[in-house]
C-alpha cells in the first residue's frame, strides 16, 4: 500500500478503514486462468469477502459466484451476476433462502444431504422451476489441507459411501431437480502445487465412482480449490509454477475430460485476500516495566475474530508504520491490541514491529480475504469500518455495512 495513498483515504473517510486494490483482485484471477486447465471454471466464494465492489472486479475477471446465504445473493447481485452465474451451496439451507434464490434466477444449487434435497425439490416444486444440483460429496480420501473439511466425519456433504448405495439413485430422483454433477471442498489454504494436484485427481476419482454407481451423466464437477495465500502477513506469496501442466494431465486423465463435462474450481482468498488493507491508527503506546501495549482503533470486531475466539490458528500480522520512514529506528516489541474490553482483543503478542506513537497510521497487508467479514463485527458496537476500493492510485468507491438494532416489534 502507498501511504500517500493510504493517507489521501483516510483524510477522507478516517481509520479503521478497508482499503482494496482492484488492480490485485484482476491479477490473481488473471494468474489462476492461467494456472487452471484451458476450459476450467472459477466461482468466486463470497464467504471470503461479500463486498460488491470487489465481486465486481472478479466477474468482470471472468469468474461465476459461490454463494450460500441471503446476504451473499444480495452481495452477488449487487456485483452484477445474474442467476444463471451463482451457485448456492452451503449446509442446512432454509426454505426462505431457497426461495429468494430461485426468485434471482438462481438455478444451480450445491446439496449437502438428501433432506437438503427435498427441501430444495419442495421448493422448486412451489415456484414451478427445475433446479439443477451438484451433489457435495465428502470423499472417502483425507484431502491435503490446513483446515480440512472431507476425509473426516464432518456435516459437509453425503458420505461417499451412501452415494455408492445402489439405492442412492432412486432417492436422489425428486420432483423439479436434475443431478448434473458433483461438488467438493477439501479445505482451505492447500499448501502448494502438489497438494492442489493430489486434491484434484482425488475429487475427479471420486466423481468418477459417484457418476458411475448413479448412472449418471455430469455436466459439472466441481473440484473446489483451497488456492492458498498470506493472511494480514506479509509471507512469501505461493509459488503455482506447474499447476497448470500438472493439473491439465490429470484432467486429460480423467474420463470426463472427453465427455464433455465442465471443470470448476472454487477460490476465495486467492482472488480477494492481496488486494486488501487494513489501516488504523495508533491510539496509544502504553509503556509497562516489561511490556509495551500498542492499542489500535481496531481489532478483533475488524480482522482476525475468529482466532480471537481461538478457533483458527492465529497467523503473525505484519504491521507498517504508513505515516513516517521509521526504517532508521530500532524495532518495538509489543502486543498489538485493540479498543475492546477483553483481552482476547489481540492482534498478536511479543511481536517485534516497526517503531510506532500514539497518532500513527499502521497498515496491515493481506486481509482482502476472512478479514472483516470474519471478524465479530457487531462485539462492543463499534461502528464497522469504511471499506474503499481503489486502482491505479485512485480511489474508486466507498461501501459500509450497515449495524446497530432495528427495532422490529413494538
Ligand atoms: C465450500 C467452500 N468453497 C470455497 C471456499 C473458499 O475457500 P478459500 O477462500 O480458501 O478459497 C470455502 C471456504 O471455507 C468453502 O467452504
């Protein structure tokens, strides 16, 4: 992040605030056509940042939605996606979502289980449409991820084996519904080429078995993804150097190479997380005997919530000083913390950082993924930061999600 740019913004809008650079976000999609096989697919996953301006950036790049609640249906259409470029997915759907979906046009549809199923077959029947379905599957294979979602006992997905029933096809045939392929997740930050390759071959052969015990004729497989990237660090970028000539031998393998079938992969981070900052300020630095508190105007209701609930491992965060070259001083070590009454309220501990007062603006790169949008917004009720995007220098728009109660019944 420039920090001329980084000031003109906040001068504007002031701290905390999200800044995105769109230029990155057409970049990394640009990369990962280029790392996929020719054909391929990429559905944007909103759950890593819902914000319009950004999906925007995305569909323009070529990329179709992953979409799994109300309000990433509105984020998607905000974006500029029609229905026939979303796919909801997701675990226990509710009828009113199915059905705002439906309304948007939204024809393809990822099921999680039989009920999922027919609840969705309910409702397509109600709003006289025909939905088409990937079938989420947890293959019987452990994936290669950090944060693994197949492989395991998990609420993702029909078991493998329940597919491979030979009753699976009867109870999978519902009113208003087509099968049309299948769907899996193995996990999220893949470590690297290899990994993604392994994956990928293990979601086609599972796709394989499944389309062979239904009889059934995909026009889908979607093969997830997992594409890693650095969070709110500024680690070495993945290197994907022969992703695509791997992964075009393993699709040139498969049989639904030659039949015919579209190949989809799924990325959130990857697309979103480079091109966002998180910039705050210094409120204060409180000197201890032993220990140095910076306290920042953000926090865990901003970036990083759910490892302060201790729930995903917490990843060092680099921080910049954006008002003043502080490259001749020595380096402070201190915790890193934010204005909420908890001291669970930490961006990280004993962490060595570039000398920083109380006024500075800090910057925090790597964030445009699981970082508001992960983040327990609505803990102490400070009011959610401004999110701008910019390019080329320039500020583009400025977004803000909406918060406080709105009183409902008298
Ligand atoms: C089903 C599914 N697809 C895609 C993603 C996006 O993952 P990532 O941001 O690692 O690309 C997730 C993340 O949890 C997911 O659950």
């Amino acid at each position: 992040m420039n920090s001329t740019l980084a000031n003109q913004i906040v001068k504007r809008h002031g701290t905390p605030l999200y800044a995105y650079d769109l230029a990155e976000v057409s970049q990394r999609a640009a990369e990962l056509a280029t790392a996929l096989p020719a054909g391929a697919s990429v559905c944007y996953s909103f759950k890593a940042n819902p914000l319009p301006a950004l999906a925007r950036r995305v569909r323009e790049s070529g990329g179709r939605a992953e979409i799994t609640s109300e309000g990433e249906l509105a984020a998607a259409q905000a974006a500029g996606f029609a229905g026939e470029q979303m796919l909801f997915g997701g675990p226990g759907k509710t009828r009113t979502e199915i059905q705002l979906a439906l309304e948007a046009g939204v024809r393809q549809f990822s099921a999680e289980s039989f009920r999922d199923l027919s609840v969705l077959s309910e409702m397509c029947v109600k709003a006289q449409v025909t939905a088409e379905v990937l079938l989420r599957v947890n293959p019987s294979e452990a994936p290669d991820a950090r944060l693994a979602m197949t492989g395991i006992e998990s609420q993702f997905g029909f078991e493998e084996s329940l597919l491979l029933d030979p009753t699976a096809s009867e109870q999978l045939t519902l009113p208003r519904l087509s099968v049309i392929g299948i769907h899996i997740y193995f996990g999220t930050q893949v470590a690297g080429v290899d990994a993604l390759v392994t994956n990928t071959r293990r979601a086609l052969a599972s796709a394989e078995r499944v389309q062979q015990a239904l009889g059934a004729e995909f026009k889908i497989v979607n093969v997830g993804g997992g594409f890693p990237w650095p969070y709110g660090n500024d680690h070495a970028r993945p290197n994907l150097d022969g992703l695509r000539e791997k992964l075009d031998e393993v699709w040139l393998q498969s049989p639904f190479a030659t039949q015919g079938v579209q190949l989809w992969f799924e990325a959130g981070r990857y697309l979103s997380a480079s091109s966002g900052w998180l910039i705050a300020q210094v409120l204060e630095v409180k000197r201890l005997p032993s220990k140095t508190f910076v306290i920042l105007d953000t926090g865990i209701h901003h970036l990083g919530g759910m490892a302060g609930l201790g729930r995903v491992p917490r990843a060092g965060v680099t921080i910049l000083n954006l008002s003043r070259d502080v490259s001749a001083e020595p380096l402070m070590i201190a915790d890193v913390v934010g204005p909420l009454c908890t001291p669970l309220d930490s961006l990280a501990r004993g962490l060595k950082i570039p000398a920083v007062e109380s006024g500075d603006l800090i910057g925090i790169p790597n964030v445009g993924a699981y970082g508001l949008t992960a983040s327990l917004l609505a803990f102490l009720s400070h009011p959610p930061p401004i999110e701008v995007t910019h390019e080329k220098g320039r500020e583009c728009e400025a977004w803000q999600l909406r918060h406080g109660h709105a009183q409902i019944s008298a």
